[in-house]
DNA sequence: GATGGCCTAATTAGGACTTCCGGTGT
DNA sequence: CACACCGGAAGTCCTAATTAGGCCAT
C-alpha cells in the first residue's frame, strides 16, 4: 500500500523532467495550493485585486516575467496541440494517482476537475450549473436507450442538469467528457479565441474556429490520432438529442451549450491571440516536431503570472468573472511550511477548513497561515518542481 | 463437512464516444 | 467541388456492477 506522500512524490517525479526545465529550475520546490472548489472556475483569471495584494504578501515567483510571457503564450497554444501526454488536459493522472490515495483526506465531493496545461481551468460542480433552456428535460431525450433488465446503473456523464451520481473521487471515471473539454478550451486563453470562441457567452454559443484545431486537440486527448471534425462532429451531435448541445442554426461550426456553470470564465476576442481561421499549418508542423512534455511549463508560467501580479496591459481582459474567491496564500521556508502542510493534511479531515499553501524552496518570509476558513475545500493543484527540496519537504513533513 | 466472511479475478451491462456511410445543404 | 451538417448503424473502449471461485476461520 503506497502511503500518501509516495504517491503525492511519485506524481511529481511522472511528470517533472527536471533536465528540461532550462531556465525554469529554480521553481519552487513544492506548490501546495488548495482552492475552495465552487472557486475553482474562476482560478484561471484570478482578479488583479487578488494578486496585487499575494504580491505585497508573498515573495513573487522567479518565473514571472513581462514580454516574454507573450511570447510564451504564443508558443504555448501550439505546444498544446503538440503535446504527447494525452492528459494534460484533464486530471485523469490526478485522480488515478493521487485523488484516490487522500482517501481519508479529500471529504469534500470533487465532482470534476479538469487541468489545462496552463494549470486548473475549470472544476464543474453540477450544483454551479444553470440551465439556459429549461423547457427539454434531459431524462427525456435520454430515455432512447434500450432497456434491459435492471441494475445499478453507472454514472452517467454529468450534463448540467442531472444530478451527479459520482463519488467523491469521480468515480464515474476519469474521463474528460468532449463538452466538458470544450468548455475547457473556451476557458483557456491559449485556445481561446484562436481555436474556438464564444460568439455569445450569455447563451452558451460558441464557435469552433479552427474545427480541425479543436478537433485535433480532441483527438489527441482520447489518444485518437484520426480524430477528426467529421468524427468529432458525430459526437456533437449526439450531444443534440441528449440536451447538451444545441446547432445554432444557419451558422456553420458553432453551438451552444444548454447549460453553463455558473463560474465559467468567459474569454472573449480582447483577451486572447488572434484567432485563425482554419490555419492549420502549425498543429501539422508541431505534431511532426519532436514534442515532449516538457512543453507544459511555458504554459504554467503564464498562469503563475496570472497570478502574481496583474495581467499584462495588451492583455486587457474582458472576463465576466465572478467575485474573486477569497484565497489566501503563504510562501515560507521548506522546512517550516512543510510542518504546515503535514498539519494541512490533517486539517482536511474537516471539509470546512482549507487553506491555499504554497511552498517555495526561496521564500524568505514564514507567512501566517492563510485565514479560513473557506468553505468546501478541493485540492486544485500539486506541483513539485525541484527533487531535492521535495526530499527535504517529505523528511520535515515526517511522511517520508 | 457445512457455513460464512473476505478477497480477487472474470464476466457483463451500459455509457460515451468512434467509425463509416449515404445523403442534403451552402 | 469542398465543406458543413445530419443521423443511422455498428463497433470500440472503458468503467461499475455483478458473479464465481478460492481461501480461511469458526
């Protein structure tokens, strides 16, 4: 039986190829952060309000940068279609690994959440759903299916308006469901506007910008080489009888969502890249390229910028965002926050306390804890980016 | 030997696509 | 002509639930 925190380092070693960090390899060593889950919609474009002030708090990351985030974030959104790991889109690594093993840890239900390679974009809570047309029932176009005879049935992929029958670890698998990964390409600035856009986010209605683009993302999410538009389309469709998407008529390559979360950040066309239109040059370019995981950090880096200090100027956003959750920060020593952590660890016993922790291998400052509590607490983000100080983490947090 | 509890592997049912296709519309 | 779009049909993949069988204790 691994213990937790050989699981928690396990991951990290999957994932971190610390030869490949280059310039990056002084990351932190350990990023703890824990979000209130109904927040997590919103993490990707934490308000600047938000930031400024973890700034005065807490001792900036190193990777922070200026221009040369733009830069980063361009190359980014091809890398996306670049990648090799299949789930980097999605937390199947997270729940196949490490959610199960906080068994006894994790007591708030995490009904879905969902990674982008710019980090957490989207965690779907089917309580936050509202739906924009009420009038379909969803258990009545669904009820098509044959009949056999009775039994428990499996969870079923949690359109907004059913009830989730998943567990707390998502036991209805670890899928990423294609409206559910569609959602999360409008949710991420490195795709959106540029392969997919909201052309009306108030009802839902989204276009596929570059169709072969989004397609291939899909595909290279299901580990589906061949996936293309006309495959991808069929499963839209189905999407149509099953009241999760409707065909916005007479208007080719768009859809719309019957139903969105209520925290879904809204990436409009002054937030993004410029969109293409079908250019497909550079997806067939990267796939050829000798592409590796190690592409991700690019993109995190332009999330932790997000983050730390206000987003650049050029960048000026347009989100229709909720409220900025209340998410507290700490940065202090290895040694004195990993103590912290073990304590965190034990304190998500109670679902109502949670804390946004975060360790870094530099941080000067012993930081309070970070005021809570906050409700429904959900594990958003584990990263360990430095072997050593990871081994220093586990020995002071007495779980190696 | 019979019974019951526990564990594990195999089987089965069913959801969510995927693939293919023929057809229509723009 | 290319592409988007439609929906039927059959297939694949994956997962949860169920079942069967082995082992052990009583």
């Amino acid at each position: 039986m691994l213990q937790q925190s050989e699981l928690i380092f396990d991951f990290a070693s999957d994932h971190v190829n610390m030869s490949q960090l280059g310039p990056y390899s002084d990351y932190p060593a350990v990023i703890v952060e824990q979000l209130p889950h109904p927040h997590l919609l919103s993490y990707g474009g934490l308000a600047c309000e938000q930031s400024q002030h973890h700034q005065q708090l807490f001792k900036v990351e190193q990777y922070e940068s200026g221009e040369e985030e733009t830069m980063e974030t361009l190359v980014a959104a091809d890398l996306l279609l670049n990648m090799d790991c299949p789930d980097t889109l999605s937390l199947e690594h997270y729940s196949q690994t490490f959610l199960p093993s906080l068994g006894d840890v994790i007591t708030t239900p995490v009904t879905q959440v969902t990674v982008s390679a710019e980090g957490i974009v989207g965690a779907i809570d089917q309580q936050q759903w509202h739906s924009l047309h009420t009038k379909k029932p969803v258990s009545q176009l669904q009820s098509k299916k044959r009949a056999r005879k009775s039994r428990h049935r499996r969870a079923e992929s949690p359109t907004p308006d059913i009830v989730v029958k998943k567990d707390k670890y998502n036991k209805g698998g670890n899928t990423l469901y294609l409206w559910q990964f569609l959602m999360e390409l409008l949710q991420d600035r490195q795709v959106c506007p540029r392969y997919i856009k909201w052309t009306n986010p108030q009802t839902g209605i989204f276009k596929l910008v570059n169709s072969k683009a989004v397609a291939r993302l899909w595909g290279k999410h299901k580990n589906k080489p061949d996936m293309n538009y006309e495959t991808m389309g069929r499963a839209l469709r189905y999407y149509y009888q099953r009241g999760i998407l409707n065909k916005v008529e007479g208007q080719r390559l768009v859809y719309q969502f019957t139903s969105l979360p209520n925290h879904m950040i809204y990436i409009t066309d002054g937030d993004g890249i410029k969109e293409e239109e079908e250019d497909d040059e550079d997806i067939d370019e990267g796939v050829s390229d000798d592409s590796d995981d190690s592409t991700v950090p690019s993109s995190d880096q332009s999330v932790e910028d997000e983050e730390d200090s206000p987003p650049p100027q050029k960048k000026t956003s347009s989100y229709v965002r909720p409220p900025a959750p209340q998410r507290t920060r700490l940065a202090s020593p290895v040694l004195s926050t990993a103590r912290r952590c073990h304590a965190f660890c034990h304190q998500q016993h109670d679902p109502g306390t949670a804390f946004a922790y975060r360790v870094s291998r530099d941080a000067a400052d012993p930081a309070e804890p970070a005021e809570g509590p906050v409700p429904a607490p959900c594990w958003s983000r584990l990263r360990l980016q430095n072997r050593s100080a990871a081994g220093q983490f586990v020995r002071a947090a007495g779980c190696g």
